[in-house]
C-alpha cells in the first residue's frame, strides 16, 4: 500500500513531467524561454546586405548581428509574393496547403491559432505586430500591442512629411519594448514596408505630390526613402544588371510581354539614367532599414534584454533590378526567390556564433523553428523543418531540392508557375496554355539562368525527371 502523502508526492511528479514535456528544451539548458523578435523587409533580395557580400550597400547593424550569429547564404521563399509568403511563414505551410493565394483572403480562427503569434500566445507569451500584415484583415486581438496595417500603406501616411514611415515604426517598437512585461517573454513580429516601392506609374500616381516630388533632388521612381539618406550612394555609378540586354528580352515567349514585370521595369528601368537613380534609392530605403534594426539592438542592450532574445531578419522575398529585362517579381528566377536569412541566438555557444549555412532554408521553416526556440510543440500540419539543428551546427538530413509556386490568378499580367530548385538544376513552369512554357538551367554551368536548356536533346532524360519531379510535388504541398 502507498501512503496518502506518497501517492499525492507521486502526483506531483507526474504532473510536473507532463508539463516539462510539453516544453521542450531549447538550444541552451536553461529553462527561462527566449525572447523573440521577427523582423521581415518587404521586396529585400538575398545580395543586399554587406554580410552577403555586397561591398557597396551601407547595413552596419544587420551585419553586426551576422558576426555574432548564423548567416543562411541559400535562404528561399516558397511563394514569391507577398500576402502568400507572408502566410508561409506565419503558419510553416506551402501555399497549397493554407490556401493564401489573393489578397482578400484572411486566416481562419482555426488556422490564426495555428500560427507561430497564436501558439507563442497560447504559450503565454506578450506578443507584438508592427507593420504589414498582408494576409487579408489583421486580427484585432491576437496581439497584446498591435500596430499592424492592411494593405500596402504608405511611406508618408496622412500627408505627415516629417516622419519617415520605417523611422515612425522603430517608435513604435521603442513603445513596446517599454511596455512588455518583466514576468513575461515576449515575441515582437515587425514587419516593414520598406524597400517595397510606392505601388504605381511614378508619372501618374497621386501619392507622388509636389510636395513629396519637393523632398527629393532625385525622384526615386517610387522608391520614397528617408530624404535624409539622399546623399548616400549618390557617387556609385552600378554596373548593368544581368541578362538586361534588350536582345535577351527579345528572345523570350511573348507572354511576357504585357506582364508587370515588364510594365514595372519601364517604369523604372528603361534608361540607364533610371535605372542608376532607382537602384540607388532601393539601397537607402534598406540603410533605412538596418538603421531602425540597430535602434531595436540598441533599446535591448539599454534594457538588459539582448542576452536572452533571438532576432531573424529575412525577406518576404527578392526583386527583379532589371534583370531579365524585368522589374519586381512573382517568378522562380534566383533573385526573385532568394533572399536574406540571419539569425541571432544569444544562446549558441560561441563556436557557433558568425558562421554561415549552406543547407536550403526555405520561409515555411521559421515558424517551426521558432516554436522549437521557444519549447512549443508545432501544429502537425506544418509543412517546413526547425532550423533549430542546423543552428547548433549538427548536420541532420536535409532537403537537396525544394518545391516554389506561384498560383495568384492575375491572368496574363502575372502568369502563374511552379517549379524545383534542386542544387544543381531548376526547373520551371508557367501555367498559361499548351504547349508547355518551360525553362531548365544548370546552376553550374550557367549560374544567371541565362540558358534554357529545354530544347537541348542532351537534356531530354533530365527534363523527364525534372516535370515528374514538379507533379509529384504539386500533390504533396497539399
């Protein structure tokens, strides 16, 4: 016989155990969970960031937090468009699968809990949104602090020219890191417009008033940056963008020739003059950017929280500089779907700390790993992989190939498409009418995609593989 004092000790145990193990550990032993910031550019591509090499954009602080922390040099996004992505990462799911793929359509209660946001919150923490939101309407009461927008908004909103929008932001995040609870961890997901452009023809669009047109020696094309940036990179002179030989665009299936790629790029693009203007403004708008990450590491380290909060800074996904004779970006072309990933963990241990990753991460991971971060089992539909491991340096098995689509029904203004990137080939394509529109590249030979390889008879197996690849893929996500 148990005693009555031995069988309520024995109880406690047990409950205490199935607590713990509903919180698993983390990549450090201690049990205090891990502050969370999420911080995403909009339209920011893989190679705009001095850590991933480019000797020329100004981003000091991002930077800093890559020498201290873990650089993924092949971070994709799934979905190359906003609202879609958007939800890829907040849920860990293919588009396929959460059903994102216009811009009016919202999250479900069911599926708004199965967020990273809402599972954090049913975890108890203080959670934060600063920014777009971008799938649909934002909730009005997921966040304890919400200063989330629908739509695009604008870079000077309620004709207020004396505040940038990316500056008034980094307010806002000043705001809530001074009103989070001491007893509480907290994830704050801050989500900025910047660089995305002023959606519109530059020549016609209202939100370009003389007034705006009067803070800028240099009209940006859209672009609006902080005007007190406006003397960086002003003595660069950029060379060509890739594959922006009139010719190469030329050569390509006529549907793309109404696309908004293109209408975009004539826009912005279509005189070398413009192009040196535009580009220089998307440079600043992400110095910009970096500048309001450094005010956020600054408040952390003034208030002793640095030490226990991981900071991402990723892309919704990247952009078409004129490549291609393109502008934007929407298709499966490297610097439309590659894009910046750099984690900071406090917690690492220090032979970890500044190194980089080669293995594939892809937007639908973050979720998962920031559960993991966090101790919180993930929803069993999430489709991406903690990057949790590859964090602490272990080499777990990983994908070698990865699926992307893009199924927004714009009709011909934006033809929708799939594809498989594996390490060495992608292929892709698009949805617009038969025969096929296809494109196969070998990253090895040709790493600016610059050869469809399709027609090539020498390619004929491989194409075989590569569209059984694409359908077998297309069922999967679902």
């Amino acid at each position: 016989m148990i005693s009555r004092s031995r069988f309520v000790a024995l109880l406690l145990v047990f409950a205490t155990t199935f607590a713990m193990s509903t919180i698993r550990p983390c990549l450090a032993r201690d049990t205090k969970r891990p502050n969370i910031i999420m911080l995403l550019a909009d339209d920011q591509r893989w190679d705009t960031l001095g850590c991933m090499g480019n000797k020329i954009i100004q981003t000091p602080n991002i930077d800093r937090l890559a020498s201290q922390g873990v650089v993924f040099d092949n971070a994709f996004v799934t979905t190359s468009i906003c609202m879609t992505n958007r939800a890829c990462i907040f849920m860990g799911q293919y588009g396929s699968r959460h059903g994102v793929i216009d811009f009016r359509t919202s999250f479900t209660p069911e599926q708004l809990r199965d967020t990273y946001p809402g599972k954090l919150k049913q975890a108890g923490y203080y959670l934060g949104f600063i920014g777009k939101w971008g799938v649909g309407k934002p909730p009005t009461t997921l966040f304890d602090y919400n200063k989330g927008w629908p739509g695009q908004n604008r870079y000077f909103p309620d004709k207020d020219l004396s505040v940038h929008l990316t500056t008034r932001m980094g307010d806002q995040a000043m705001e809530f890191l001074d009103g989070v609870p001491s007893d509480r961890p907290f994830c704050l997901s801050f989500s900025f417009k910047a660089p995305h452009v002023q959606d519109g023809d530059p020549e016609k669009a209202r939100v370009f008033t003389p007034e705006i047109r009067a803070l800028y020696k240099e009209f940006p094309n859209g672009f609006l940056y902080d005007p007190r940036l406006e003397s960086l990179y002003r003595g660069v002179v950029f060379p060509d963008p890739a594959l922006s030989d009139p010719a190469f665009f030329a050569g390509l299936p006529e549907f793309f020739r109404p696309t908004e790629t293109r209408i975009r790029w004539r826009w912005r693009f279509r005189t070398p003059e413009m192009y040196q203007q535009t580009k220089k403004a998307y440079y600043r708008l992400i110095t910009g950017v970096d500048t309001t990450v450094g005010r956020i590491v600054e408040k952390l380290e003034a208030k002793g929280l640095l030490d226990n909060t991981i900071i991402i800074f990723h892309g919704d996904n990247g952009f078409y500089l004129g490549e291609r004779g393109f502008a934007s970006k929407f298709y499966a072309h490297e610097v439309s779907l590659r894009v910046p990933l750099v984690i900071y963990d406090p917690r690492l241990p220090e032979s970890q700390k500044g190194t980089r990753r080669k293995q594939f991460a892809l937007s639908i991971d973050l979720a998962p790993t920031m559960l993991e971060m966090a101790g919180i089992d993930r929803p069993a539909r999430m489709q991406g992989e903690s990057l949790v491991p590859i964090l602490r340096g272990e080499t777990p098995p990983w994908r070698d190939e990865f699926f992307y689509e893009h199924l927004f029904d714009l009709g011909t203004r934006i033809p929708k498409s799939r594809a498989v990137r594996g390490t060495r080939y992608k292929y892709i394509r698009y949805l617009v009418d038969d025969p096929r529109n296809e494109e196969l590249y070998d990253f090895q030979k040709d790493p600016d995609e610059a050869v469809n390889l399709v027609g090539d008879p020498r390619y004929a197996d491989l194409l075989k593989k590569m569209r059984a690849k694409l359908d077998d893929w297309a069922e999967r996500v679902k």
